[in-house]
C-alpha cells in the first residue's frame, strides 16, 4: 500500500463569519509531513481564519478538511487535535493557568502526564524559551512577548506533530525574535516528521520555508517554493508583499547604479558584493 505522507489537507474550503461576506473562497492546499510552510497575506486576508478551521475551532461551510487523511469532524475532533499544537496570535486567548507554570503544563495535564515528568518538562521548556525565572508569576503579568514566550513553551512541551504558529513571535524583539525562530528550526531538525505550518509577515522567513502560500482576499493567490513564488522584485510588490532587506538594498543599489543578479538572501548578496 502506498505511504500517505500528507499531514494536512483543506480541500476547496469555503467560510464566511456572516452571510454577506465571504472571508474564505475555494481554498485548496496540502502539507506533507515534514514540510515547513509559511502562510503569508496581508492584514484581514484570512489567515488566523485557515488557523481555526485547522484545529475544528470554526467549521468549512463546504470543503472538508484532512488530518493525517482523516477528515476533520464533530466526532474525532478532540483526538485529531492532540496531534496539533497551536500557537494563537494574541497570546491573552492562550492563558488558562494561574501561574506561568500552569500554563505551560496545561495540556500536559489533559494528556495525563505523570507529576514528575511534568515537572521536569515544564522546567525544561520554560528555559529553552528563556521563561524559567517567571515560572510562579501570574501570566496576566507578562509583558505580550513574554506571553509569547510561554505560548510556545507551552505549546512545544506537548510535543505535536504539527505546529502551527500565528505570528507567534510578532511581539518579540528582534533578538527574541531570532532566538525564538532558533529554538524552532532547531525542534524540527530533532524530529524531522514535525510538520510547521507558520502564519507569520516576516518575508525572510518565508525564504528559509520548504513551502510558501500566499492569501488574499480569502484566495490562494500563489504557492509553491519560495524561489519560485518570489521570483524577482516586481513579483512580491504584485503579490503586495513586503520586501526582505536583502532585496530592499540590491533596489537600493541599482538606484546608485550597482547591479547585482537575482539573489535570494543576504549572504547571496554579500558574495556578489565581494
Ligand atoms: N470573529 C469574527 N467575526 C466576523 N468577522 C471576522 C472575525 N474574525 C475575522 N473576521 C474577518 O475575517 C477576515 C479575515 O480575518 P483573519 O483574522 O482571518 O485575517 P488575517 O489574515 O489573520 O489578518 P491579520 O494579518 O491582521 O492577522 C477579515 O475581514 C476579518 O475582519
Ligand atoms: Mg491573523
């Protein structure tokens, strides 16, 4: 029998919040195992919305959805999302727990983790993400990239097969940021099958991608790798994406008449430049 190696299916999705609007139109995309995909669009295109169909906390108004090619349903809805980890975009929506360490043990708790594990594990996380200090603190406390912080441990501590991340580090600084993205690419690469579907604005992570699909207006208006999707300059301005920096300063470049051939980061860049 032939190995099925898709995580995730949405198969000619339709969604609308109110009658007279259509928020999602005919979305059709699926996700191998392993693959890391970044969802990018601009502001209300429907992003967060293909997050919650994801994890059943909205239902298709026609299309269905697969998990692990198990159609997503009233009835398997609570097993299919023990496999999936999410990482919402305001991290307020995330908080249970009276204290950051309850936080992060919540779904440990539901997947009846012995106490001592637990323990170990909530400790465990809660350095990776730089949290440990704060584990007794309220979480209303935090400042909003620190809940970020949390969220994520909380949501990695559970090990899932599939991650999905709405703009999970969008309050963090830059070096947090960075970091953070680390902690991440490194997750993946101790369990390669982890697929990672990232909702995120940051143009250079879609770079470092497997996979990128672009939305907008409730359309998949492009998909495919990342070289193939932003071909040049003059496609991501069509796409109405914002530049990366690398492309930002070879635009910068030619206006002082320096022309540099395609490039497809900073470091590409660099060697062209030397
Ligand atoms: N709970 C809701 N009720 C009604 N309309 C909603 C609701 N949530 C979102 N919408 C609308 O659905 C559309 C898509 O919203 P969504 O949150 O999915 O966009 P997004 O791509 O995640 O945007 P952003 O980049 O700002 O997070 C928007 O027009 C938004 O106003
Ligand atoms: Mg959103």
């Amino acid at each position: 029998m032939e190995k099925n190696n898709t995580s995730l299916k949405f198969n000619h999705i339709y969604f609308s919040y109110q009658d007279d609007a259509q928020t999602l139109k005919d979305v059709s995309f699926e996700v191998e195992k392993g693959e890391y995909v970044c969802l990018i669009g601009h502001n209300g295109s429907g992003k967060s919305t293909i997050a919650r169909l994801m994890i059943g906390l909205l239902s298709p108004k026609k299309g269905d959805i697969e998990i692990f090619g198990e159609k997503l349903s009233e009835d398997n809805v609570v097993s299919l999302r023990k496999k999936v980890g999410i990482v919402f975009q305001n991290p307020d929506n995330q908080f249970i727990g009276a204290t950051v360490r309850d936080d992060i043990a919540f779904g440990l708790e539901n997947e009846c983790v012995e106490e001592e594990r637990m323990e170990v594990l909530v400790d465990e996380y809660a350095k990776k993400v730089g949290m440990y200090e704060f584990l007794d603190k309220e979480p209303s406390s935090l400042s909003g990239g620190q809940k970020q912080r949390v969220a994520i441990a909380g949501t990695l501590v559970r090990n899932p097969s599939i991650l999905i991340l709405d703009e999970a580090t969008s309050m963090l600084d830059p070096k947090g940021k960075r970091e953070i993205i680390d902690l991440i690419h490194k997750t993946k690469q101790e369990n390669p099958d982890l697929t990672i579907i990232s909702i995120t604005h940051d143009i250079e992570e879609a770079y470092s991608a497997s996979k990128v699909i672009v939305i907008s207006s409730g359309e998949i208006i492009a998909s495919g790798q990342p070289k193939d999707v932003f071909t040049s300059q003059e496609k991501l301005e069509e796409l109405e994406l914002d530049l990366p920096f690398f492309l930002k300063l070879k635009k910068e470049l030619s206006n002082r008449g320096i022309e540099i051939n395609d490039v497809s980061s900073i470091e590409e860049l660099k060697r062209q430049l030397c």
